[in-house]
C-alpha cells in the first residue's frame, strides 16, 4: 500500500471527509448514541451534501477566475 501525501488529501478533500464522517458514525454507533439504521440513513445525506460543496467551490472558482483572468496581448 502507497503512502498518502498532502496532496492526495487536498486533491480528494470529499473522500477524505466522507471516510471521517464514516468513521465518526462508527464511534457514535459503537457507543449506542445512534443505531445502525440511522448511520445507514445519514451516509448517503452527508455524500450528496458534500458532493454539492464541492460542486458550489468549484463553480465559485471558475466565476472568481474568469472574472479575474489577465487579458492576453495580441
């Protein structure tokens, strides 16, 4: 197995918070403050949520870069 460097991390940002928030549900679950069914539930909410910030930053970036480009000389 490769180890992961920083730039995996930021390039997969929704992966990564996705395998966490599966991890928090893990420790919630095995503590008993939620059950199974809920932790089902939820993990598809927070993928489609995160899938949507991901979607919003991207388009707010390309607004911000289109808006700023430097006009090439002819």
């Amino acid at each position: 197995m490769k180890a992961r460097s920083a730039k995996d991390y930021t390039g997969n940002w929704v992966q990564t918070v996705s395998s966490v928030v599966a991890l928090l549900f893990a420790v919630l679950g095995g503590f008993g403050l939620i059950t199974p069914e809920q932790s089902a539930e939820a993990g598809p909410i927070v993928g489609t949520t995160l899938g949507a910030v991901s979607t919003a930053i991207a388009g707010i970036v390309a607004l911000i870069t289109l808006f700023f480009k430097k006009e090439e000389p002819v």
